[in-house]
C-alpha cells in the first residue's frame, strides 16, 4: 500500500499497486495513480502532483519527465504530462459536489492526437484505459468549446502579463503599472489585452477562451514586474510560456520584459535572450512606442474604425455626397501620391531602409514623408553602424573606443591613447557610428559628423550633411562618406607631403549612384603613410564597385571576381599579403564574402571562388589565423540566427549569443562587446586580441555598448 494526494481535494488516499486506481476517503473521487516500486520516486510524483494542483504545469512537467525516464512504460506519467499540455484542473461543481476538468492550456491539436495521450492508452488496460479514454472525452469537449469562444473574440494587438494581487489580496504594483501601459496603448489606437479590465465580467472558470484568444491574436506580450517572484508567479508565467511557445511557431510574434525595482539579471533564464527595458529609465515610454509601432504599424482598432466610418458615410444624404466628390475631384493630386505613399511605407516594414528612404525623400510633405524618411534614414544608419574601432594613427594617438548604451563615445580600458573622444551629443542627438580618426570621427542620429573638417583639410563642409556611413581617414586627409540621396562624398585626396601617396585612387567613387553600403581595408606604414588599400560598394541592384591602392604597383588579384559579385546584401573585404614560393615574391589578393538577396553565400579567397547556401546565416566577415610563424590562414566567419558565431567547415563556436559583426569586434545580445583573433584587424592591438596564438578564444572587453532593434530584427 502506498499513500499519494489526491488530485482534487488534496487529501491522503491509499492505491493498490496490482490495479493503479484507487477512491479518496475525503471526495470520493475515483481517480488513477503510477504503480511505483520505490519510495524515492513516490515522493518526487506527489511534489510534481502538487506543483500540477497548484497551475505550476512547467514544473510538474519537468517532475514527470523525470519519472518517465525511471518508468518509461508507466500509463499514468504520460497521463499526467496530458494534464501538464492541456493546463488541467478540477473545480467543486456547486450543484453536484462532483470535481469537474477544466482547461488553462488550450491547443488545436485534439487530444487523441497528443502522443503522450497515445502512450497512456498504450500501457493501459481495463478501467484504467477506459478512465483515460472517458476523461480524454471531456477535455477534448471542454478543449472545443474554448476554440469555439475564442474564434468569437477580436483579435489584440497586444497582451499585457502581470500579477495582479499580493498574497495578502492587495493589488501589486506590478498591476499599477501595467494598467499605465494600458492606458497609453489604448490611447495610441491599439486593442490590448490587461485581465484586470477585458475580464472584469468574466468568471473565473470562464477566462481561458478569452486567454487563449488574446495569446493567440497578440503580436506583442509586455511582462511587467518587480521582483522574480512576481514573473515566476503561477499565473503569470503560464501566460508568459505559452507565449513562448506560440512564438516558436510565429516568429512575429514579439515579448518584450519591462522590470522595475529589481535588477535585470533576475528576470527568469527564458528572458536572457530577449531584450528587455528598464520602465524607470528616462526615455523608456519613447523606445517602448517606438518599437511597437514598428512590430504593428496599422492597430486592428484603427481598421474598426476605418469600418465605422464607411457605415457614418453610407447614411450621409445626396447633397452631402455631392460635397464629397467636389472634395475629392479636388483632391485627385492628393489621392494619386497614396499608392506611391503606401508602396514607400512597404518598404520600410520590408526593412529595405535606403529605398524606402529614397521614396519618402520623392515625395515631398505629402502627409508625414518627411518624418518617415528620417525615421528610415535613422534606420539605415544603424543597420551597417560600427560602434566599436581600433584608432591606429601614428605615435600617441593610439586607442580604441566604442559607443556606450547612452549614445556617447568611451576609450576602451587598454591602451586609451590621446584621441578626441569628447563629442557633444546634445545638439545633434546620440552616437550612432564612430570611425577611426584623430580627431575621433562620430557619427550622429541626424546625420551629422564631429571633426568633418579637420579630418578632411576641408574650410568648406555644406556637403557633409544626412550622412547614413563614414570611414577611417584613408591618408592624412581623406576620408569617405556615403549620404542618404546614395552619393558618395570624400576629403581633400592630396598629400601636400607626398604627391605618390595621394589617394587620387578614390576619385571615381563621387560618380557611384544609388550606394546602400560600403566596405573597406587598408595597411599604414610608418608615420601614417598607406600601403595597400581597397574600397567597395554595393548598390541598390546588389551590383558592387571597387576601387583599390596598390603601393608597390604588382596589381591586386581576385578584384575581378568580386566586381561579378552579384544579387550582394552584405560584403566584407580584406587584402591578403602572402610570400609565394612560386613567384619568389610578395602576392596580393582581395579577400571577399558577401551574403546574397537569394540566399547564398560568395565568397573569393586567395583567389579561390567559393559559393554555398546561406542557410540561417545573417551576417558574414573574413576571419583570418596566424601561426606561430605569423603564417596566415582566412576563412568565412559566420553568424546565424540562432546567435552563433563559427568559422565556415567548423562546428566549433567561437561564440553564442551574437547580433552583430563590427569589423573585428563582436556584438551581443546584451550590448557585450568582444574582440579576438578570428580577424586580423588593422590596428594590431596583438597585445589584446592575441592574433599570434591562433586559438579560438573570443575575449571580453568588459564594456557595454548600445544595442540596436535594426540588428535584432535579423534575428525575428
């Protein structure tokens, strides 16, 4: 004889092992138990049996699961992991005293077809196997009637999940500030889901169908809390797991953790992949709005809307309607921009930034074009943004920097150098990009940079104006930048030291239209001096140009592969100088990899063309080893949208978690940056980074930077 809870009212009850079933002395309710040999596995059932009692279905879940792999024949864990799926419970009926089923999962997939349903009708026999079969009925029913309900409902935009009472029945803060949030989507024309209000006329066996609706419908979940018991509290994570777990499914569907009073590190180990906000930070309100409109940029409310106002206008009298076509013969001009309006908005929400950008820009101030084409402009901007450089000028000015969280411009803790890092964000808003130059060269939400003039030995700088990308100085006053119209911009290309060491080599870029990116590599030698550089583009047609310096004249090989590239989103450069036994000479090749809008990977390394599917591939650069001998070795370095990073032909990764590529750094999730030696990068920091060892070792820099949604969005 063994003594296991009750499901329903808790109580002790006896079960004899030869049938599995047994009746409880206190409800009388008939019910099946596990047939277990040993002590130890009958206390772990009743702790998962009471977290399932207790909606904790997570973790009664992980309880049976356990047990399944010590009883992996036992009919009765696979009905409790049913339980676990379906969210059941048993409720006092008022009228009958009898303890009925009720759902707090919902799921298309019937029950019969639930494979842990299917094990149980597998091991099972006689009464057993009928009380599972009848019981399955009933769920299956109740699972029905709560589709049928929820098919009723409206869909939201937006699902709010909170606790909303403190153990002693008071409301939480928590709740206060949900209900805030509440009120300012509402006002913004978003149907949001807060149980608080949308449930206040629902009884309590009566709220799953309305749940399981809103979880369904919701593109958005906000988590609200201050404290990790308050998240982890029943009610609240059932919301916030099956929200997960319908994500899985939908990747548009987006959950986004708000905390307060608490430390973000104590949110649950299911949200440190996800960015989350600080509700008490300054501009929280502001990043928050600003992201959801993005993620749902037409609220299903404002198309009700639309509806109630074709019902207004269908009653309006002829004399009226007449008014309206004088109006709207009048307004022809106006209504012949909206497809060309709506086609530029496509292409935002597409996340094409420069062609969106080129289209508001076309037309004008109809409506809100202006707003849009800075909004995209901003966007673009920090879709190919460097936040992290290695300065490597000459003497002291050494350093390396990178832009904080809060859009300012910070010296790495190694190495800090002399170089102008005191850039004014107050004007022109927060760093957005910053590029290797002394004066440090920074570039600005608005499109502004610090030191144009300095940098480029320039008086006259109207030119330098909405810029989206800017380079490293290339000589002593040169450097690139590409504009918003997609014009490409340059410095002063003489060298008033030395004629030869002109960058005269980049004179043809301003005559490139229609540029959306660009990148580059290049050696120094000696006070400055550069020795072998490379500049490329890409164009709105995925069309790349090039233009290449060569110091010793030998020629550069591979840069007639890269310019067949074609179809390219995304191409990264590098120039291998490499002794060739053959030739008894130095040889150079350009190095490439780009990423296509078709989905491939191209690539040409030491003159060698490669091309493969990309897969789940988001982000590419040329990574490069050395040896102990200072031989080279490069290599495709690969980020996939599971936030790993690894070297082509290795399942080896270098490092997890990982949203950007910067040009010899790594970004994180958390705003994390790295630096290691699957790049060479041009500074030579060997000290740091460690380029001679040849290992894999990614190290920290142990700073934080700012982390942008343009980057995360590759990833949704």
């Amino acid at each position: 004889m063994t003594i296991f809870k009750c499901k329903m009212c808790g109580g002790d009850m006896t079960v004899e092992r030869s049938t599995g079933i047994a009746v409880c002395d206190y409800c009388g309710t008939k019910q099946t138990l596990p047939q277990f040999t040993d002590e130890s596995s009958e206390l772990l059932y009743n702790r998962g049996n009471s977290y399932l009692m207790q909606n904790e279905f997570d973790k009664a879940e992980n309880i049976f699961n356990q047990l399944l792999s010590i009883n992996p024949q036992d009919a009765e864990i696979y009905w409790d992991l049913v339980m676990c799926r379906y969210g059941v419970t048993f409720v006092k009926d008022s009228k009958s005293g009898q303890y009925i089923p009720t759902c707090n999962r919902t799921h298309y997939l019937p029950i019969f077809q639930d494979e842990n349903y299917k094990n149980a009708i597998k091991f099972s026999f006689g009464d057993k196997k009928e009380y599972y079969q009848s019981n399955a009925k009933m769920i299956d029913n109740i699972q029905k009637g709560i589709i049928a309900v929820s098919k009723k409902e409206k869909p939201f935009d937006i699902f709010i999940s909170y606790k909303e009472t403190n153990q002693d029945g008071s409301r939480t803060k928590d709740s206060i500030e949900a209900q805030k949030l509440y009120e300012k989507l509402t006002a913004q024309g978003y149907k949001v889901f807060f149980s608080r209000i949308t449930l206040e006329d629902k009884a309590g066996t009566q709220y799953e169908p309305y749940i399981y609706a809103a979880l369904s419908s919701s593109k958005v979940m906000l988590t609200v809390c201050s404290s990790r018991e308050n998240i982890e509290s029943a009610w609240v994570k059932n919301e916030w797991s099956r929200f997960l777990t319908l994500r899985q499914k939908d990747p548009s569907k987006t959950l986004i953790p708000l905390y307060f009073d608490m430390s973000k590190e104590n949110l649950p180990e299911e949200f440190s992949v996800i960015s989350s906000q600080d509700i008490k930070q300054d501009d929280f309100e502001q990043e928050l709005l600003r992201g959801i409109k993005k993620l749902i940029p037409t609220p299903i409310v404002l198309k009700e809307r639309k509806k109630k106002r074709n019902k207004i206008l269908s009653r309006i009298g002829i004399v009226a309607l007449l008014g309206i076509i004088i109006v709207v013969i009048c307004s022809i001009p106006w209504l012949m921009k909206l497809p060309q309006y709506n086609a530029a908005m496509q292409l935002y929400y597409d996340k094409n930034y420069p062609k969106a950008t080129w289209a508001f820009d076309a037309m004008g101030d109809y409506r809100n074009s202006e707003e849009m084409k800075s909004k995209c402009e901003l966007s673009w901007r920090k879709s190919i943004a460097s936040i992290a450089v290695d300065v490597d000028l000459s003497g002291s000015t050494n350093g390396s920097y990178y832009v904080t969280p809060n859009g300012t411009v910070e010296a790495f803790d190694y190495n800090p150098g002399n170089a102008n890092k005191n850039i004014n964000i107050d004007e022109h808003g927060k760093i957005v990009s910053i590029s290797s130059n002394n004066p440090l060269y920074a570039l600005h939400e608005d499109g502004y940079i610090d030191n144009v003039a300095e940098n480029n030995n320039l008086s006259d700088t109207s030119e330098w104006h909405n810029i989206v990308q800017i380079s490293p100085i290339f000589n002593f006053y040169t450097n690139v930048a590409l504009r918003s119209d997609g014009k490409l911009i340059h410095g002063n290309l003489s060298n008033e030291y030395n004629e030869e060491e002109s960058d005269k080599w980049l004179s043809d870029i301003s005559s490139w239209e229609n540029i959306v990116s660009f990148d580059y590599c290049y050696s120094r030698f000696g006070a400055g001096g550069l020795m072998d550089a490379a500049f490329v583009t890409v164009d709105s047609n995925g069309f790349v140009h090039i233009a290449s310096y060569d110091v010793e004249g030998v020629g550069i090989r591979g840069i007639e592969t890269v310019e067949n590239f074609q179809n390219v989103k995304e191409i990264d450069i590098e120039i291998n100088m490499d002794y060739s036994e053959v030739e008894q000479s130095i040889v150079k090749y350009l190095n490439a990899v780009a990423i296509t809008s078709d989905g491939k990977i191209i690539s040409c390394i030491d003159g060698k063309y490669s091309e493969y599917d990309s897969d789940d591939i988001v982000d590419v650069e040329i990574g490069v080893e050395y040896d102990d001998d200072y031989n080279s070795q490069y290599f495709v370095c690969e980020l996939h949208s599971d936030g790993t990073l690894c070297k082509n032909g290795s399942n080896k990764d270098l490092l997890t978690d990982v949203v950007y590529l910067n040009d010899g750094f790594v970004v994180t999730r958390s705003g994390s940056i790295y630096g290691g030696n699957y790049k060479n990068y041009k500074s030579g920091l060997d000290n740091y980074k460690n380029y001679k060892s040849g290992s894999d070792k990614l190290e920290s820099t142990n700073v934080k930077t700012r982390v942008y949604d343009e980057w995360l969005e590759r990833f949704n």
